[in-house]
C-alpha cells in the first residue's frame, strides 16, 4: 500500500518528476557581461569614423569650392567691371590718357549701342567668334552716303562688353555705283579682338571673295558671304589670325572662278571702293 508520504519520497528521489512538478519558467531579463557591452561600443565606434570622416571631407571640400568660386568671380568682376582691367588695357591700346569706363550689358547690342551711342543702328548681321559677337552695323541708308562697320562683343561671365570696332564711309559722285567696298580693321596689342577684313556686295556677278594676308600664319583665306535687306545686299568678312600683316590682299571671283575685282594694300586700316579688273563690267543690286 502507497502512501502519501511514499508518494512524496518517491517525488523527492526522481528528478524526471520533480521538473515536470515545477511551474512554468519565468521570463528573467538579462544584462550582457561588461565586456561584451564594451565590445559592442568598440564596434560601433569603429563604424561611425570613417562615415563621420567622409562627412568633414566633403564639408572640406564643399567650402574649398565655395571659396574658389567667390574668388573667381571677384577676378572676373575687377577684370569686366566697368573701369576695371580690361577696361585699362583698352585705354592704354587706343592711347587714351585716363581709363574708360565700358558698360556691361545684357545683350551684345546693347552693349554696342551703348559705346556708340546710337540708338537708331541697324545691325544687318551677327556672326559669333572667338567667345564674343561680330556686329556688322548699317549706319547710314541716304543715297549717295554710305557708313558701314562692325563691332565686336565679348561675353563675359557678368554679359557683354564692347572691345572694339570701326566703320567706312563714302559719298560724292560713284558711291550709288560702286560694286563692292571694303575696310581693313587689324587687332590691337592687349584686345582681345581678332583681324578681319569685311565689305559690302553689290553686284550679283561676285560669287567668292579671297583675302590674302602676310605675317607668320600668311596666306589665302576665303571669305564668308551672307545677305541682308530685302535689295539682295550680301556681306562678306574674312576673321583673320591676330598675327595678319602686309601685305594684305583681296581678289573678288564670279561664278567660273575668273576675278572680276581686287586690291592689294599694306595699310592695315584701309578702305574702299574695290576696284572692278579691267575690262569688267559688272551688274548692281537696285
């Protein structure tokens, strides 16, 4: 016969029965050792220094550029601003005794027109050259009065400014005539402009222009022709290097290649009516 008391020791004496007697295990929080809390800071903070490191680099680098750029739009402002450098190197090439003080505009008319100071020009042609504009201007339309030109613009990081031009004029007897002309307007020491040599056409019976310079890079260059206005005028320029010189040249052709007009000069600032070859006839736009 069992008893309880057997029952009990029996209990006691099975160590099968005593865990299945326990009651369910408690949930219990536990801390990690403190070395393992310092390996784990360890850790992370070997993580975060090469991400902290990139952060300062490109803060680095960003405010290096910032200050660069700063820099070099206050060079470009002391050089483009108005009485500034470039503005002194002009001066000193055209032999003025102070400085001038060219403006900058938003537009390469606007900034011709400014210089010039006429409003009433008409521009026929824009030609862009050399990290600038060639204006090529009509300035005059009474008969038995010519003045052309060509201004040349530069773009600058602030807008354009005025570097140079020139223009021709005719009147008198022969100038309603006339076939083609021609100007001449060499490049000037600190400007940076390039020679060229430009003109007016007249006759429909020139079909190429040559101009033929000397100096180091001598040698032909052929012409750009483009029409303007509603009479069948053309234009046609030559942007020649900035080392051209005499002696200078320019042979007019017709259609079959047979010269129909030239000149040669060593003025680098002349110009004219092109003379026609002899024995040519040539027709004219109204």
């Amino acid at each position: 016969m069992t008893t309880e008391r057997n029952r009990e020791d029996t209990a006691a004496g099975d160590p099968w029965l005593a865990r299945l007697r326990q009651a369910a295990p408690i949930a219990e929080k536990r801390n990690p050792p403190e070395w393992r809390i310092a390996e784990i800071r360890r850790q992370t903070a070997a993580a975060e220094r090469p991400r902290a490191a990139v952060r300062r680099g490109g803060l680095l680098w960003t405010g290096a550029a910032l200050v660069f750029a700063l820099f070099v739009f206050a060079l470009a402002y002391a050089y483009d601003m108005p009485g500034g450098i470039a503005d002194w190197r002009y001066s000193r090439a055209a032999g003025l005794q102070g400085t001038a003080h060219i403006p900058l505009e938003r537009t390469p008319e606007e900034a011709a027109r400014k210089v010039r100071d006429i409003s009433t020009m008409e521009v026929v042609h824009r030609e862009n050259v050399n990290g600038g504009a060639l204006l090529f201007v009509n300035w005059s339309t009474k008969p038995g009065q010519v003045t052309f030109g060509v201004e040349y613009v530069r773009k600058s990081w602030l807008g354009w400014k005025w570097v140079t031009g020139g223009q021709y004029g005719f009147s008198g007897a022969g100038v309603d005539s006339r076939k083609a002309d021609y100007m001449s307007l060499p490049t000037a020491k600190g400007l940076p402009a390039p020679a060229i040599l430009f003109g007016q056409l007249l006759s429909p019976d020139i079909a190429n222009v040559t101009v033929t310079i000397g100096g180091p890079d001598g040698g032909d260059y052929a012409a750009k022709i483009v029409p303007y206005g509603r009479e069948g005028r053309r234009i046609w320029f030559a942007v020649l290097p900035r080392t051209a010189a005499a002696p200078y040249g320019i042979s007019a052709t017709d259609a079959s290649g047979s010269a129909v007009a030239g000149v040669s000069f060593d003025d680098p600032t002349k110009s004219g009516i092109l003379p026609l070859a002899k024995g040519q006839t040539l027709s004219r736009q109204p």
